[in-house]
C-alpha cells in the first residue's frame, strides 16, 4: 500500500531523471558519476517499477570490477569537468576510468533481495553472474582488508566508508601528512552550501591519502600494509558480515558447497572478531584504529548496524537499546549519524549529524528481524515524515528535518519506494 501516490510518482520520476543510461547518478551536478553503494540502493528503488533495469543498475556496476576482485567506488562513464577528484587525478588507467577505493559491500544482500522478487530461481543467470563477482568481491576484502585477521574490514580512505566525514576518522586523519598535496580546486562547495561540506583542511587530507593510492600504482597490498589512513571500520565490517550471511543463501541455492563452506568460516570469524570492536564505555561497537587499535568512542548510525549483521549479546543488545533510547530524547527524527552530545556534532554537517536513509534502513531492517519491531517501525516513520517535510535530499537535520545536501537524490527516492513510503 502506498502512503502518497504523489511522492511515489516524484521518487520514480527522480530515478529516472537520474538515470544516464544503464546507470543512475546520485544527484545531478554534485555526484555525476555511478557510484557504488548508491547504485545497489538504488536497484531496490528501480525494483518497484522496472525490475530489467534494477539489475541492468548493479551490472553496469560490476562491468568495472577490477581483475582482483575489487568493486570501484567510482565509476567514470563519461567525462564531467564538475566534480574533483575526476578520473585523471585517480589515475588508474582503467577502461572504463575508476576510482581506486571500494566502498560499502552491499551489493551481496541486494541480489539477494533482487533474485527473491525473482521468485528465487536458483537457475536465474543474472543472480549467478552477480553471484560470482560478488564472491570475488568478498575475497579482495578477505585477501586485502583483514590485516587483524579477525573478520573485520579494513579502510584505507575514508570515503570507502560511505560515511565520508564521519568524526570516527578524525584521529586517523589528524595524522595524514599534506605538505606534498599542491593546489587543486574543489567543485563540491559549488553545488552545495559549505558548511553542509567537509572542511578544507579534511579535504587535503582526503587528497594526500588519494595520492599515496596513486603513487603505489594502486597497488592493494601496498596501500593496506603502508597507506597513511587504516581504520577498522564498524559499518562496513557489519555490512560484509551481513552480506556474507547473504551471499551464502545464494551459494547454497547454486549448489556451490566449497564457496558454502569458505563462506561458513568467514561468518564464523567475524561473529567473533566483532567483539574487538564493542567499547565498553560507550557501550556500543565502534570504529577502532588498525594501527593505533585506539577506538573512537563514537556513537554512530553504523553502531546500529549490530542487528543488521545479526551480532552481539543479549547484554550488549540491550546495552545498543539503551543508546538508542537516550538518542530519540535529543533528536526529533532518528537516526543521527552522531550523537547529539558529540563533540563534533553539527546537524547539518556531512556524517556529523544528519540522517541519512540507507543508513535508517539498514538498521531499521536489522532491529525488525531482531526482535524490536517498534524501533524499526520508529525508525520507518521518522524517514517517511523527513520526506514528506522536505523531499528527496541526500540527507537531512535530525532536529528541524531540513534537507542537506544534493537535491533529488537517487537513493533517498529509492528509499521512499522500497521501504519507507509503502
Ligand atoms: C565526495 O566526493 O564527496 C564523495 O562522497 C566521495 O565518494
């Protein structure tokens, strides 16, 4: 059942003004390319109306893999002087122009889902090809990305973390020497207000670990063992969790027992090595430092991505509920990606306040299968009124609902569509 016929026309009509041919953008004039994450969010979207294209979204996607298995953050089909770094700065030399980072592997959960609308034909051939590209996807982070080798996810920039600005990095990124970045223009405070941006002295740095990548010929192991910047991450640890328990179901479906059984361990691993990661003052799971092994202390959105990926005691369960509770009392719509009482909370500031829906559903998802249905229901209400109030924006003010960021943004109407507006 729909909850606005109107705002329903408006998100389809927003994927397919975004849509450049195979691909979607994020939003038109800040984000010009195909990128990663956004785009399996952006299949679940396009799944409501036109199921042929949400699968023709995440193929375009994976027609850029890297021969080792990694699935670029950025794809460049087509030249756009309006966005830095564009595909020379990267430099990578690919066909067609990638970044040279991944970011959040989501992809696994979301055919998945695809393949379930599907009628979960075991025998579909877009599930099996998207199958094995993200398997090979999955052992580029087993291979490169488990330094610890306890499960988890190692980042080696920060925008792999989907959560670009998010204070977790701030120590790390403290650290990163830019005396050698030179001059460069930004294009992104052209399209959007600044103080919705990151700052300058973030972005240099943004650019120096960039120019580590490059100059090791992007060379994965070179970056995971020496780059300046290798934080665990708490989202995308999670996530792969999740989409490993996801990639299983369709390797079981296939009959692939060795790939099943490879799978098995890597669940099994993570389940354990997620412990490293809970913070037993803030009572939550948090990012922590490779290199450091210090751990943010923060609070985050992705702190909740627990119930996702289906982990935690029942104490430290209760323990995340409780946060939870406390964070509902200071914002008016969940969920922040801080916590309010942080000090570098900023309600309009990129990854250091807003909301941002994949996020919400995320967790939404995982606190519904894990038994707090009126959390996740919270959860759904909040981003439906955030919409209603201010319409599709990349991310929003937990306190007024103001929009920020990029208008008329793909994920955000995928959200409306597939989750929720209905
Ligand atoms: C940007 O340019 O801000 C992007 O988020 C990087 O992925």
């Amino acid at each position: 059942m729909s909850r606005n016929p109107k705002l329903d026309a408006r998100a389809r009509e927003i994927l397919i003004g975004n849509d450049r041919g195979g691909y979607t953008v994020p939003t038109h004039g800040l984000y010009p390319f195909q990128w990663n994450w956004d785009s399996a969010f952006v299949a679940l979207g396009f799944a409501t109306f036109d199921h042929d294209r949400a699968w023709a979204e995440i193929e375009t996607l994976v027609s850029a893999q890297w021969e080792d298995g990694m699935i670029p953050h950025i794809v460049f089909h087509q030249d756009d002087e309006g966005y830095f770094p564009g595909p020379r700065v990267w430099g990578t030399g690919r066909t067609p122009p990638t970044s040279g980072i991944t970011q959040p592997p989501v992809l696994a959960t979301i055919v998945r889902k695809l393949w379930e609308v599907e009628g979960a034909d075991p025998a579909c051939p877009r599930m099996q090809r998207l199958y094995r590209a993200c398997l090979a996807s999955h052992r580029w982070f087993h291979t490169y990305r488990d330094p610890l080798g306890n499960g988890l996810v190692m980042v080696t920039h920060n925008w792999e973390t989907g959560r670009d600005n998010s204070s977790e990095w701030d120590d790390a990124l403290a650290r990163v020497d830019t005396s050698g970045v030179g001059s460069y223009q930004r294009r992104d405070t052209g399209h959007v207000d600044a103080t919705m941006r990151p700052r300058q002295e973030e972005y240099d740095r943004y650019v120096a670990i960039l120019q580590f990548g490059r100059a090791s010929g992007w060379n994965h192991r070179t970056i995971a063992d020496e780059g300046p910047f290798r934080m665990v991450d708490v989202g995308m640890s999670m996530e792969l969790l999740r989409a490993n328990r996801d990639l299983l179901v369709l390797a079981e479906a296939l009959g692939e027992t060795a790939a099943a059984q490879e799978l098995r361990a890597r669940i099994a691993l993570s389940e354990h090595g997620m412990d490293w990661l809970w913070n037993e003052e803030a009572s939550a799971y948090c990012s922590r430092d490779a290199t450091t092994h210090e751990s943010s202390g923060l609070v985050t959105n992705a702190s909740f991505l627990a119930f996702y990926a289906g982990v935690g005691s029942a104490e430290q369960r209760a323990r995340l509920i409780e946060a939870l509770e406390r964070i509902s009392g200071s914002a008016t719509y969940l969920l922040p990606s801080l916590e309010a009482e942080s000090r570098a909370y900023d309600h309009r500031r990129y990854w250091r306040g807003p909301v941002w829906l994949v996020v919400s559903y995320m967790a939404a998802i995982g606190l519904d299968e894990q038994g707090y249905p009126q959390w996740a229901a919270r959860i759904r209400e909040d981003s439906a009124r955030l919409i209603e109030k201010s319409g599709f924006y990349e991310s929003f003010s937990p306190e007024t609902g103001e929009g920020s960021g990029g208008p008329d943004f793909s994920w955000t109407a995928a959200m409306w569509l597939a989750w929720c507006g209905r």
